[in-house]
C-alpha cells in the first residue's frame, strides 16, 4: 500500500510512519521539516493549499493528516480540512484524518467532552477548531474520508498493538479514564488505512 502522510514529523504523525513502515508499506512523508524515518520518501507540501495535495496525494492508497498547529494558530486545522478535501477530489484518494476528542460524549454525563464540568479552559481553542474541522469534514459527500479521534489523553507510551473502538462516546477504562499511547494510536491509524472499516464516519479509541 502507498501511503502518503501530511504532519509527519509530528508526535502522532511520526509515529504513523514508523507503523506504516514497520509493516511494509511504501510510505511518503510531507512536512515543514525533514522527518527522521530514513525508509520514507519525502515531498515539501502544505495540507491547506489543494493543489499541493492534489499532486502530492496522486498515485497513493490513502492519505493519513496528521497536523497540528502551534498554539495561537488553530484555525490551520480547519484550512488544512478544507484543503484536503478539495484536493483530494481531484486525485480520488481516500483521507483518515486525525481529529480531536472535543466532540465525543463523555458516558454517563451524555455532554460532548468540551462541555464537560473540569474541561481545561486553556485547552478550550484548539477543542473547537476540532469541532469546526469535524463539521467541515462530516459534510463532505464527495472524498472517501474517515475521521479518527483520539482518547482524551494520548501522550508517548509504549507500543502493546492492544486498544478498542468506539464511536461517538469516549472510549473509557473500569476508572473512568481515557486514554491510549501514541503508539497504538498509531496502530489504529494504519489498522483502518489497511481494513477501511470505518468510511464517512468517525471512529475513536482508547486502551
């Protein structure tokens, strides 16, 4: 499979080409910065500009988006959806794209995440530039897309190849946490670029 990979030199981003190349597949990189995965092909593009996409993507399986943008600066999130998708409707390859867990139900309380009582004001900017990138995308009938959302918490950890799905709730543990290590992140990620499960749709994760 080829698999082209936009924020590769990201934390999640990074860890989606070691996957992908850990299981064979010929894996292209996009990025500001040179990634350090030697076994990848590697192009200079932006995600928010569709005719960088456009070209870039041709020629590939699927698509894996993984920016993120500095903070001050979130709204690159939705300029880089809206980028994709236009640029992917011209080439017709398939998006997964990483999203936020802003918008999945916490179980139990049936609010989506941001709403929820301890939700960290700081982290309130980039919450809704993901709510505004998961509505520009859901709308989206003519890109074969899938959107991933991350746990509530996803920070580096360890590799175990174990985590469950879910929908549109958090995906939580017996305590009432969630969360998941980036690199089965990863896995899941790559999982769905090889089964496509879970097209037009959202999915999440969590251990």
């Amino acid at each position: 499979m080829r698999i082209l990979v936009f924020g590769s030199s990201g934390a999640v981003g990074s860890r989606v080409v070691q996957e992908a190349v850990r299981r064979g597949h010929e894996v292209t990189t996009v990025s500001r910065t040179r990634p350090l995965q030697p076994s990848a092909h590697h192009r200079q593009g932006d995600a928010s500009n569709p005719n960088d996409v456009a070209a870039l993507s041709e020629g590939h399986d699927v698509v894996i988006s993984a920016t993120r943008p500095p903070p001050g600066q979130e709204g690159q999130l939705v300029e880089a959806a809206k980028g994709l998708l236009i640029g992917l409707r011209a080439s017709g390859v398939r998006l997964i794209l990483v999203g936020g867990a802003a918008s999945l139900l916490v179980p139990g309380l049936e609010v989506p995440l941001v709403e929820a009582p301890d939700f960290p004001e700081s982290l309130l900017p980039i919450a809704l530039a993901c709510i505004e990138q998961y509505e520009v995308i859901r709308a989206a009938s003519d890109v074969d897309w899938t959107y991933v959302t991350p746990p509530a918490l996803l920070e580096p950890g360890v590799r175990t190849g174990g985590y469950r799905l879910g929908r549109d709730h958090l995906v939580t543990a017996d305590d009432g946490t969630s969360s998941l290590s980036m690199e089965d992140f990863a896995i899941a990620l790559i999982d769905e670029a090889e089964r496509a499960r879970h097209r037009r749709t959202r999915f999440t994760v969590g251990t």
